[in-house]
C-alpha cells in the first residue's frame, strides 16, 4: 500500500499547514482590530485640524505660505511609497507596487524627476530589484507607527519643498475603508491643498494673528496626513494577510477532505482486492 | 459648561465637560471659562489644566486651542497625561 503511506504523508502536512495559516489568520485578526481602533483614534484630530485650516484660510494668505505654493511647472517630485516589511499578505504589496509604477510612469511622461522614497522591505526589494535608484528606503517602521515616525518620514522633504528642490510630493499608500476593501492610493500631499469646508466663516479670536497659526499649523497637517497614510496602510496590512490567510485555511480544508477521500478509497479498493484474492485462493485450493 | 476634548494624532486624550480650561499659550496661560467668544490659539509648552467632575492635566507642547460655543478643543502634536 504504498500510496496509501504516501497519502498519510501529504494528508499530515496539510494538516500542519493548516495549523499555521489558521494561526496567522487569527494573529492578523486581532493586530488588524488594534490597528483599526488606531485608524480610528487618528480621526478627530485630522477633522480638527482641517476645521481650523480651512476657517482660516484664505486665497491672500496662499502667496504668503511656502507649503502652500503652487509650483508653475513641476520638475522634480518626490515620491513616498508605503509597503509592508513582511509578506504572505496576498496582492497587498503587488498592488501598492503596480500603483507606485503607475504614478512613476505618469510622472516620466510628463517629464519629472522623481525621487523615489520606500518605506517597507516588500516595496524597497522590488526596487532594487528592478535597478530602480532610491533616494531612500526605510524599514525602521514597524506595524504600530508613530508620529514620530511620520515627522521623520517628511519633515525633511518639507524642507525640501519650502527651499525649492522640490515641487511636489506624492504618497502612496493604502486606503482602509473597510476589511475587504484597502484599495491602493495616490495623495498628492506637497503643495497643501487647504481643505475647504461651508460653513466655516466664524470670526474667531485669533492669538498669534492668522499667519502664525497657520505657520505653526500646516507643518502639522502636512505630518498628519503621513500619519495617517501610515496608520492606515498597517491596518489595510493586516486585513489582506486575515483574508489571504483566511483562503489559505479553506484551500487547506478542501485539499484535505479530497486527500482524505482517495486515501479511503485506496483503502477499501485495497481491501476488497485482497478478500478477492484469499477467496480466489481458497476456491482454487478447494477444486 | 465647556465640552473639552483633548486630542494628539495618535489618540484623544480626554473628552467631556469641564467647568474651566486653563491652557499654556504661547505668550502665557489662557484661562477659558463658559460663553467664552470663538477664538484660536496657538499653544506654547506648558500644563494643560481641566477642571470640572473630571479633573485633569496634561503636558503639552505645540498646537492650538479652539474654542467655539463653549466647546474647546485642544490639539497638539505632543500631549502627555501627567
């Protein structure tokens, strides 16, 4: 009976296997629940933030503020690229990937010079793979980003932008708007589109004057909207590893009623042959 | 009453209502009592003090103050519950 032993042997490993991604789908579960309150928790400040902004905002103070120039031409745009440092999280990184190729190649087309920023080891390999040249590659963040994470992440390219170097700056990133759908993103964060909401015309008191508030306040917005685009990108992270892992786990079952099946078969198929045979035996020695 | 909320990138620190708000600003504290009129402020470094049934204190450091129909928000890049 040897692909019977053969049988029990496969059967094993996939039992085994099953083990571990069922494993990984719960680990995924309750990190993505901690990540999803955290996406959550990040909320009422960014809606804060942009309230203020926006009341404040005016099309006179635009000239006035270096973050919020628009650039006449744009020739040279950085481009932040946020993956995962681990993989077995199914299309996750692929598709962040192929939206950093797309952005890449739209920006080509329109002639700029792009610095490339990756952070996560799935998004820097392909790159380096690929021959691609990266102005900087990060693996230092980990799957509960900070937001000192995000200020080390951009506080240089805003100075960059306020001095001129660059034009513009891009964040790739996935959005989490639920378990089942974390589609990639592109956010054009530099220069600051102020958020423009009705309603906002109070006439507030304002210490300093309006200038120093938003001196002080669109560095922050500017950090929060990578916080966020971090934040959000764990979160998303983790949900596609719970769905990969999830299928991982059915295909698992499936695989192993089907193995169950044939071995029993072999079995019975095995039985019978051998009762065939001891009758066949027995009849011959009898005539 | 003032409904407050504190709140920093990563959390809201505190919300509910407080009979005043004592907030480090940039040039000095700023003492926020009820029917204050809407303003803006930017915050310096300094405590953050809520008083009220829940009372509480906070480090602070950067951000501003809003405070409109008696409801105050403090946002900050670095608060700390002390």
């Amino acid at each position: 009976m040897a692909k019977g032993r053969e049988l029990v042997g496969r059967i094993k490993t996939t039992e085994n296997m099953r083990k571990i991604t069922r494993t990984m789908e719960m680990v995924a579960t309750s990190k993505m629940k901690r990540a999803s309150d955290r996406v959550a928790a990040a909320r009422p400040y960014a809606t804060a933030l942009g309230d203020v902004i926006s009341s404040l905002f005016n099309a006179d103070l635009a000239e006035r503020f270096p973050l919020l120039r628009q650039p006449a031409t744009e020739q040279r745009a950085a481009v932040l690229l946020i993956t995962a440092n681990r993989g077995l999280c199914g299309g996750f990184n692929a598709n962040l990937i192929k939206e950093a190729r797309h952005t890449l190649a739209a920006l080509a087309d329109k002639d700029v010079q792009v610095d490339l920023h990756v952070v996560g080891r799935k998004g820097i390999g392909f790159f380096r793979y690929t021959g691609h040249d990266l102005t900087s590659a990060r693996t230092d963040i980990s799957d509960r980003p900070t937001a000192e994470d995000a200020a080390s992440l951009v506080d240089g390219l805003m100075a960059q932008f306020t001095s001129g170097a660059i034009d513009s700056l891009y964040v790739i990133h996935s959005k989490f708007n639920s378990v089942l759908s974390t589609p990639p993103h592109t956010d054009r964060v530099l220069p600051v589109a102020a958020p423009t909401r009705a309603g906002a015309g109070r006439d507030y008191l304002l210490y300093p004057s309006a200038d120093a508030i938003l001196t002080e306040l669109l560095p922050s917005y500017v950090r929060n909207a990578v916080y966020r685009a971090l934040v959000e990108t764990a979160a998303a992270e983790q949900a596609a590893r719970r769905t990969a892992m999830k299928s991982a786990t059915d295909n698992a079952g499936e695989m192993l009623n089907l193995l169950r099946r044939t071995y029993n078969r072999a079995r019975q198929a095995n039985i019978t042959q051998e009762i065939a045979e001891i009758v066949g035996g027995a009849a011959a020695l009898q005539g | 009453m003032l409904k407050v909320s504190v709140v920093s990138p990563e959390a809201t620190l505190y919300e509910g209502e407080a009979t005043s708000v004592v907030a480090p600003a940039f040039d000095g504290e700023v003492g926020i009592l009820p029917s204050h009129a809407p303003m803006i402020t930017v915050l310096g470094r300094g405590t953050l003090r809520v008083d009220g049934a829940a009372p509480a204190r906070f480090a602070v450091s950067g951000g501003f103050v809003q405070v409109v129909d008696d409801v105050v928000r403090v946002v900050t890049e670095h608060a700390t519950k002390a």
